[in-house]
C-alpha cells in the first residue's frame, strides 16, 4: 500500500527508497522542532509482509479508540510499538 497526500512536493525522487524488498514500511521523517521518532502518515509504503499488515491493522485499531485524535497519533503509536518487529526505513 503506498499513501500520498494530494499536497505533498517532492523534493527528491523517493523510489530507489521505495523498492527495497528487505522493509516492511518506508516512513515520511516529521522530527521538526526538537521532535525525535516522529512520522509523517502523509507519505508511506507498507509492503505485504506480515509486519506490514500488523502494523495496518494496529494502525486501525489504536485509532478506533479514540484516544490518539488525528490519524498521525496513532500511525505513530503503533510503529512504536511495533519497533522490534517492523523492518522500516526512514525518507528525509
């Protein structure tokens, strides 16, 4: 599954980045202003591997609660929890 926000520029080519087979999910980095661990749910490709689609379905049950507000929360949430097992890479 790739996402893309219909306002996104891209200021460099992201695909030698997007066809690695050894990821489970390409990240968007969102770290501005001081912030560490923080991704941009504006831009992703989650392969079809296992983790991929555990963190898809994490993704949608931690915002089903509620309690993350926007879908960036919880997009974020759940990579965190899945850091020992989700294989991903970060664009800058």
């Amino acid at each position: 599954v790739i996402h893309v926000d219909s306002d996104m520029i891209w200021l460099r080519d992201p695909i030698p980045r997007l066809v690695s087979p050894a990821v489970d999910l390409v990240a968007q980095n969102d770290s501005a202003n001081g912030y560490t661990h923080h991704y941009c749910s504006c831009f992703f490709l989650i392969h079809p591997t296992k983790a991929g689609h555990d963190l898809a379905q994490l993704w949608i049950d931690l915002h089903a609660t509620g309690v993350y507000g926007v879908d960036q929360h919880s997009y974020i949430a759940a990579i965190n929890q899945l850091k020992g097992t989700l294989n991903f890479t970060v664009l800058d």
